[in-house]
C-alpha cells in the first residue's frame, strides 16, 4: 500500500503555480515531498550540468551529499542514462550503488523531463528495506511532471 497521498501533485501545482526560479521551485518541491513521505533519510534533486557532463547536487533534504555524479553512475546515474524512474529495493545490491548516506537502504529516482530533455533527477532515499510502492513510482511520476512543468531550462542552464 502507497504511504504517499497522490494529493501531493495537486499541492504541488499549486504551491509552485507562478514561480519560475528554479532553485526556489526545488527547493519547495524537495521540502513538500519530504514532508508528504514518512521514513525518508533524503530526498532532493541532482541537475544535469552540459558543461561538465555530470549530475550535481541540487535542492534537498537531509545530511550532506555526493556533490557530482557522472551519467550512468550509480542509481541517480541510472536513471538518468535510462530516462526513467527506478525503485532500488536493497542499494546494498545495487551494482555501483553510490552510498552518500550510510543510512539508506533503498531509493526511489524519477527524471525531471523539460520537452524532451531529462534536466535532472528527484531522488529519494530511506533507511528501510524495500521501502517504496510501485504506486508511489507513479504518484512520484506525476509529482515530477508537475515540478518539471515549472522548471525553465534556460534558468537552470545558468547554474548547472
Ligand atoms: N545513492 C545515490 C547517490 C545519491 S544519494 O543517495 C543522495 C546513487 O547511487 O546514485
């Protein structure tokens, strides 16, 4: 059963509606998805960099973090390589799992999709064992799509 309330998209379209920083769009996002998920250690965002062809630590919640992750590294790495979302039930089995916080055992990672480039990843970890739903994958999905919607690509090229 899903411990997310899908009423998260819908909280998240209307918290963000007008605002076009990305740096402010997720950071909100990173807090409201935390909030909405119980037995969470982390969960943010990695944004592509084209100049350095890495992923780097974007908006988020929770202990210091791996700062640059190369593409097809890792789960996050993965998922952006594959352009889709990816539950890892047990990262200890994960080949080339990346463990930033040693508290996680397993993660859950969706694409951020502007048109039709994958801007960055929402990655979500907890201290649990097989911790999330395919259900939840959707809801996140969905909450991705939303986040995404107010992403300005360009704005974020400035900084990644
Ligand atoms: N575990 C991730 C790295 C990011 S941290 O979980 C915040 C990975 O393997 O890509």
């Amino acid at each position: 059963m899903s411990k997310l309330d899908p009423i998260v998209v819908a909280q998240l379209d209307a918290l963000l509606a007008d605002e076009n920083n990305p740096v402010t769009v997720l950071s909100n996002a990173s807090a409201v998805l935390n909030a909405a998920m119980p037995d969470l250690n982390w969960c943010g965002f990695y944004l592509y960099s084209a100049r350095t062809n890495t992923l780097d630590l974007g908006p988020f919640q929770g202990q210091v973090a791996c700062m640059h992750i190369q593409p097809g590294r890792g789960v996050v790495g993965t998922s952006y390589a594959k352009k889709r979302s990816l539950i890892v039930p047990n990262v200890h089995e994960f080949a080339g799992h990346i463990a930033c916080d040693s508290a996680s055992n397993s993660e859950v990672v969706v694409p951020l999709q502007v048109g039709d480039r994958v801007v960055g990843i929402l990655d979500i970890d907890s201290p649990t064992l097989d911790r999330f739903t395919e259900e939840e994958q959707a809801i996140l999905e969905q909450a991705a799509t939303v986040i995404a919607k107010y992403l300005d690509a360009e704005a974020l090229a400035t900084v990644y």
